[in-house]
C-alpha cells in the first residue's frame, strides 16, 4: 500500500532534515554546549552527580538524555547527532500539522515545516544544542492545544493532562519552557470554563499542575533523597541570578543579528494576526498560536544574553503563526526559503572543518596524559571524552572558571579553583589563543605564570578563527626521555 499524503510529507521532512544535517554527523566541535552535554551524561554512567561532581546548571534532565546517547554504541556523538536529525524531523511534521490547524493549506504547512527545520541550522541549532530536543514536547504540546476548539470536556482533561506532561519533560532540558507550559495549561483551563465544567475545572487544573511539575519533582526528590538537595538548590536556582552577565554592545549585537534573522517570519506572522479570521475553529486556533509565540518570546527574552540558540523556542510557534500568509503567498515563501538556503550555504561554506583538528587534540592529551587527569582551561570539553580522561575538577565546563560572565556566580572562587588545579601539575594543558575582554584575569594570570614556568607548547591547530594551544609539562617530558 502506498503511503498517505501525511507519510509522504513525513518521509519528505525527514529527508530535508537528513540533508540538512548529515554533513556535520561525527564532527565532536558543532558547539560547545552539546560537548559538555555528552561529557556530563558520560560521568553519570560512570558515577558521577551532577551538580556535585560535574558542575552546570542546566536540568538533570538534559543530562539524563545524553547519558542515554551515550549508552548507544559508539562515543555517543554520532548517537546524539542521529537523534538530534530525528527529534528535528519529527518536530517539522507537528509544525506542519500546527500550521494546517491554523488555517493554512498542505503547501504552507509544507513550506513552514521547511523553514523551521533550516531555521534550526541557521540558529546555532544543526547539532544538538538542548532545544533542539524539547521542541519536540513543546511542539507536540503546542499542537494540543491548538486543537482545544471544539473539544469536549473529557478531550481537554485529556489534553491538558498530555500538554502539560510534555511541557514538563520539556522544563528538564532547560527551565524557560515554563512559560510555554503556563501558557499551554492556563489556555486549557480557559476552554474548561467556557466549556462551563465549573465542577471539573479545580480537580482539572490541579491535575495539569501536577503533571507539568512531575518531572523536576522527582529530580528534586532524587537530590533531597541522597542529600544533595542544597546542591540542586544552587546550581539550578540561585546561581541563575548570580550571574554577572555579557557586556551590553555584545548582548546586543546578538540580538540585532537575531531579529534580523527571523524578520521576515515576524512580518509574515504579523500580516497573519491582521489578517487572521475573526470567528469560528480556526481564529480560535490562530489566538491560541498567538499566545503560544507570545510566551515563547517571552522566555526567549528573559535569560537576555540571547545568543543565537537561544531563539530556537521561538522556531515552531513563529513558523505557524506565519503559515497562512506564506501558504497563501507562495511565490514570496520559497524565496524567503531560497534566501534562507542561501545563506546556510555561504555560512557552511565558510565555516572551518575542526573536526579532524579536535581529535588530534584528544590524541594527543590522551598520549601525554597517562593516570593523572589533564586541564581544559579554554577549549572543546569533548576533549576529555575523547581521551578517557579523568576531570581535574568539578567545574569543567571551561566559562565557569575563565570568564569574568561567570565570577562570582559558580559558589567558588574561581581563580583559587583554577589555582588548585595547577598546583597540581597537570600533565596537559589545553588552551587557546583567544583574545576576549571577558576574560577572568585572575585565573588568566595563574594560567600564563604556569605555562611559563612549568609547560612547552606541544601542539597548535586550527579552531574556528583562533587556535588551539596544547601544552605538556615540562617534567613528564623529561620523565620520558629518562625512561
């Protein structure tokens, strides 16, 4: 039997997000999060307790689902890159479907589902930065609730109580779909009163809350269970608001490249909302799309670094606000997407291939290494995976310990951390040759007086448009040698 139309768009999506992605499967360096991401998930399985043992303060959630790429044969990074392709595609299609519920027909939904999926690459988003994966629920809880009109009042419990879950398997890749999720339930509780469910509604509500709130419960109740709950506490909440943050004229300059980006969609979408009809099924639709991009812009704009992957939350409900305009104008869809695909083509035409340069990296620290646990002061984190290298402290993720964006807000001090580190030799040193003004120029300063003193540059190779910089102590140099 042939497939439907829907398999058919379905294989098709699915192929655009292979063609889209495929080029970078296997590279370790697509961004620096998603190293750190895989290395946190692989200390998990070998015992390690994040927040604790591993430092971050993304959701353990996150975590757990790279720890889950990692159990996948392999290192886990052509694991997590499959996965990430897969969650893209299927994520495509729920836009498709949202868009079509909204009042577009097959060719915008069609055309809006493409443009989200080379938006995701456009945005930071080709590998497997977090949302990425938690569009997914989003999208799929989104969908629910686009399709509240009409619905009885069995099908919103239903529904609320399948939106909000998803929202909160969301919330424990990163916290800000919290606001998408409030919005998703408190939309359902709206169709429960003008259902008139007066006596259902209570129950109702305090069902979704508790389903939206499952996931960090059990993550919370995990932490307070072994101990650790203080642990969780800071990383997760007070260290937020620690933050010292990036300088203005650089914040800004992200979001002026953002908006620019996405300017087009956000035209579209506002001819969509003047235009949009004012009653029946599908204005009621178009509302609720609507809010929905409300509260995603909403959480969007309040972490306020706004760095390119941030804005990826806003891909699914901004594409299908614009679905009508653009399924109604074709001509102008498909040249905003060859515009697009343009300009994805020249960004990875210059992109530089650091792949290759990252492993020799790795083989490097791993040959040099040996028991003793190696020193990633600025560089890729993937570095330690791929030398099976042990972790010199808890806050790996290099920002928390050399940027001045971090001082103050990790629990420690940071430049003593870095100290400690040095003090006790480590064999590998791996660094670059940035230059930054957010630079933390204590833990620079202990930097630099080590390598002078104790360190001979190895190794130096190619990393976007500076280097990285391997340094091996001088001692276990002369060590070998010896032997």
């Amino acid at each position: 039997m042939p497939p439907s139309r829907t398999g058919r768009r379905a294989i098709l999506l699915l192929v655009i997000a292979l063609g889209l992605r495929i080029w970078d499967w296997g590279n370790p360096v697509i961004h620096v999060d998603e190293q750190y991401y895989l290395l946190v998930g692989d200390r998990m399985l070998r015992g390690a307790l994040p927040y604790v043992d591993v430092w971050d303060r993304k959701p353990v959630g996150l975590f757990l689902l790279f720890a889950g790429f990692r159990l996948l044969p392999g290192d886990g990074i052509l694991a997590y890159q499959i996965s990430a392709t897969l969650a893209a595609a299927l994520t495509a299609m729920l836009v498709a479907s949202g868009a079509e519920r909204v009042g577009a027909h097959r060719r915008g939904g069609l055309l809006t589902a493409i443009l989200y999926l080379v938006g995701l690459s456009l945005l930071g988003g080709r590998g497997g930065q977090a949302p990425v994966f938690y569009n997914l629920p989003i999208a799929a809880a989104g969908l629910l609730t686009l399709t509240l009109p009409g619905r009885s009042v069995r099908g919103i419990v239903a529904s609320g109580a399948a939106a909000c879950l998803l929202a909160g398997i969301a919330i424990q890749m990163k916290y800000t779909p919290a606001i998408e999720g409030s919005f998703f339930g408190l939309a359902h509780v709206y169709a429960l009163w003008r259902r008139g469910a007066l006596r259902a509604l209570p129950g109702a509500a305090l069902l979704w809350l508790g389903l939206g709130l499952l996931p960090t419960a059990l993550a919370i109740g995990y932490y307070a269970h072994v101990g650790q709950f203080g642990a969780w506490w800071f990383a997760n909440i007070t260290s937020i608001g620690l933050r010292p943050g990036y300088p203005f004229a650089e914040w800004a300059m992200r979001l002026l490249g953002i908006v620019a980006q996405l300017a087009p969609l956000g035209i579209a979408a506002g001819i969509g909302w003047r235009t949009r009809p004012r009653t029946g099924l599908v204005a009621a639709s178009n509302r609720l799309a609507f809010g929905w991009l409300a509260a995603a812009t909403l959480g969007f704009a309040a972490i306020g670094t706004f760095f390119d992957h941030y804005a990826l939350p806003l891909l699914a409900p901004l594409t299908i606000a614009a679905a009508p305009v653009l399924g109604r104008h074709a001509k102008a869809a498909i040249a905003l997407l060859t515009a697009a695909l343009l300009l994805l083509g020249i960004e990875a035409a210059r992109r530089p291939r650091d792949g290759a340069a990252a492993r020799q990296v790795a083989a490097l620290v791993r040959a040099e290494t040996g028991k003793d646990c190696p020193y990633v002061f600025n560089g890729d984190t993937i570095t330690y995976l791929l030398a099976d290298a042990c972790l010199p402290t808890a806050y790996a993720f290099p920002n928390l310990l050399a940027y001045t964006t971090e001082r103050g807000a990790t629990g420690i001090d940071e430049a003593a951390e870095v100290r400690r580190i040095l003090a006790g030799d480590p064999p590998v040193i791996v660094t670059t040759d940035r230059r930054l003004a957010i630079w933390n120029p204590a833990s620079l300063a202990a930097l630099r007086s080590a390598l002078t003193r104790r360190y001979r540059l190895s190794l130096s190779v190619p990393r976007s448009d500076w280097h990285t910089l391997v340094y091996i102590r001088r001692r276990a140099a002369t060590e070998r040698r010896s032997r």
